[in-house]
C-alpha cells in the first residue's frame, strides 16, 4: 500500500448511506480521513483534517470561507474527474479559499502538499 492512502483499503463508513467508503490518510504529523460519496453519475470525493477540507470541483470552497473553514478544490491532473481519495490526492488545486491561502496553500501545487498544510 502506498503511502499516499493507509487503511485497510475502502472501507464502508458506519452511519452513512451504503456506498459511501472512507479511509485513511496518513500525513507527516497526523492522520486525515478521505471520503467517496456515490451520487448517481458522479462521486463527490473529499479528504479532511481536523482543520480543514480538500475536494473535487464539485464543491463551494468559498461559501465555506465565511465561516473561515479552510477549503481547497482540486481537478484531475491527467484529465477526466476525479474518482477516487487517490486521484484526490494526485489532483492539481485550483481554488484555495482565503482561509486555506492563509496557510500557505496556492493554486497549482497538489493535492497531498495541500492537504498536508491544513
């Protein structure tokens, strides 16, 4: 298993609707969580930290940002959407939210150097 996703691979997540997986993300100093939601057509894939989130262009980052919640969009850097946590990860951020920008983040740079900043 790679280092960029660590569990004990895609995993259902208790509580939430079937299809839903989860799994874990290990970080240099912590430990974040990626999440693929099924939605007929499409998946919403998003990874978080306990301080802030990393997503597929499906989401609003800035209407998070006036609750000063650090957000990052990202799109698949070989094309195509992004599918899984680690398609996530290998995606180019396109958007950081003023709160994420804060810490750092800029558009361009990965997915995984992204969410290592949040």
């Amino acid at each position: 298993m790679s280092n960029a996703t660590q569990a004990s691979g895609e995993n259902s997540v208790p509580g939430m609707p079937a299809g839903v997986t989860g799994e874990r993300i290990a970080l240099a100093d912590r430990e974040a969580r990626g999440f693929v939601i099924p939605l007929g057509p499409v998946d919403l894939v998003l990874a978080v930290t306990a301080s802030g989130m990393l997503c597929c262009g499906a989401f609003d980052v800035a209407a998070l940002d006036r609750f000063s919640y650090p957000a990052v969009k990202a799109k698949a850097s070989a094309g195509g959407s992004i599918a899984t946590v680690a398609d996530l990860l290998a995606a180019e951020v396109t958007v950081a939210n003023a709160a994420a920008a804060a810490r750092g983040i800029t558009v361009g740079m990965s997915g995984r150097d992204a969410l290592e900043l949040l």
